[in-house]
C-alpha cells in the first residue's frame, strides 16, 4: 500500500481515505444515535457505540476557524500553510488544508468547499477551498 503508511490506516479509517481517492467525502456515523464524526473512531463520543455507518457529505460548509503555519516547515507542504476548521452542512466539523485562498482576507462564515488534492507522500486528501473553486472533485 502506497500513502499513507499502515500505521496510520485502521479498519476506523480506511473508508476515508479510499473515498477522497473516488473525489468523495464520507463521514463516519454512529448507527445507534445518529451522531457524525471527524476524524473517524471505533467508538461515539456521544453514546460510545462501536456500530458505525458512512455519509456522503455535500462537500460544502463555512469557515468556523482556522491557522496560519510558518513553521516547522515540512518539505511536503507549501508555506505558509493555512489550516482550516470548517462547518459542514451535515453538521459536523472538520479538519483541512487551505488551497486558493487570500490569507489575509479570510473571515469567520465565509463559505468553503472540500475538494482534494495529491499530498507530496501520493494519497489524495482534501483541501479546504473558496466555495466554487474546489479542485480534484467530480459533480
């Protein structure tokens, strides 16, 4: 398997990763209560159920946050390296690198969309992009 190393792969995970490489984003969700969660984990954080499902997520949410990394720099990334938390439709959060985007002109509720791009190690992961300019995703 080349990506992602096995260590990080799990039996909780590998829906994930295998979806981003179709250009889709599943989210996992407990079958007992209904609650979505990112990153993906063998138990609810709310009712600890290890029954679990997948959601193909709309791709779309808002800014709830996000960071500007300068450093330690990584040669797999390109820096400055914004991070976003986004607010997705289907109400969860979630986790992404920034692509296409003005740092300096980022605001709270601006609408995002996930998109994917290749990370320098060859697994595709999703980025965080302005809504309509997504990258590596097919509608």
């Amino acid at each position: 398997m080349t990506g992602v190393p096995n260590l990080i792969r799990t039996h909780d995970n590998v829906f994930f990763f295998d979806a981003c490489k179709e250009g889709r984003l599943e989210l996992q969700r407990c079958t007992a209560c209904g609650t979505l969660r990112h990153p993906p984990g063998p138990a609810c954080p709310a009712c600890r159920s290890f029954d679990w499902d997948t959601v193909v997520s709309s791709r779309l949410g808002t800014l709830h946050s996000w960071t500007v990394l300068h450093h330690p720099k990584d040669d797999a990334f390109d820096y400055p390296l914004g991070v976003a938390l986004v607010d997705l439709e289907e109400g969860t959060r979630f986790v992404a690198d920034m692509s296409g985007f003005d740092l300096d002109a980022l605001e709270i509720g601006m609408e995002v969309e996930i998109g994917f791009g290749e990370h320098a190690h060859g697994e595709i992961l999703p980025r965080v992009f302005p809504r309509g300019k997504a990258e590596g995703v097919a509608r």
